[in-house]
C-alpha cells in the first residue's frame, strides 16, 4: 500500500493520522473511542472519504484537541489569519509536547492574540 494520500481529503487525513501517532494511538484505539470502525478511520486518514461534522467532532474529542481545529483543516472553519494558523500548526506538529499541552498552548496563543487586537 503506497504512502502517498491522493484523495479530496488528503490533507485532513494526513492532519489527523499525525495527530493520532503524536497521541501514541493506534487506529483501532481512536476508532474505538470514536465509535467508528478501524476501516473507516484509515479511509479517512488517506483521504478517500470525507467525514461528517459529527465523526469530527468525536475524533477531535478522541485526539484530545478541540473541533474547531478539525473544522478548520476539513475547510468548514475558515482560519481568521493564515499568520497565526501557521504558528498553531507549528505548535500541533511539536512532537515533544502531549495532546493536552499542545491544545493549551494553543489556546493561551489565541488568547494572547484576542487581548493584543483589542487593544490596538
């Protein structure tokens, strides 16, 4: 099986199988606690199926991180500023940092970035 994602989804899918390695999870692990089954999952992470808002938001609760993040990558978010979207992939691709941690510091960086624009 070839390694390269070609599917309309390749991107999200790529996001979220490096999401679940930095997370130490197999497939069957996060589909389990998605309630999914292992082939659709791995559907998902080659980008050959596009999943449903709903399924995003269990892998995000799954891979500990919130759905906005999700909704972002899927394109159902539009990111505010592609500056800042590029420091919080920076921050989601670290893979020293747990789950828990990257999503706080994500959020202490947009709460930094909401307290800097109303003050400007």
């Amino acid at each position: 099986m070839s390694s390269k994602r070609s599917g309309p989804d390749a991107g999200l899918g790529e996001f979220i199988r490096r999401q679940r390695e930095l997370g130490h999870l197999s497939v069957r692990q996060l589909a389990d606690v998605c309630g999914i089954s292992n082939a659709y999952l791995s559907q998902i992470e080659r980008g050959l199926r596009t999943p449903s808002s709903f399924v995003l938001k269990a892998l995000a609760d799954g891979l500990e991180m919130s759905a906005e993040t999700l909704y972002a990558q899927a394109g159902i978010l539009d990111p505010s500023d592609g500056e800042a979207s590029d420091v919080v992939e920076a921050i989601r691709r670290d893979p020293y940092l747990s789950a828990r941690q990257r999503e706080m510091l994500v959020e202490m960086y947009e709460s930094f970035r909401k307290v800097n624009d109303a003050s400007e």
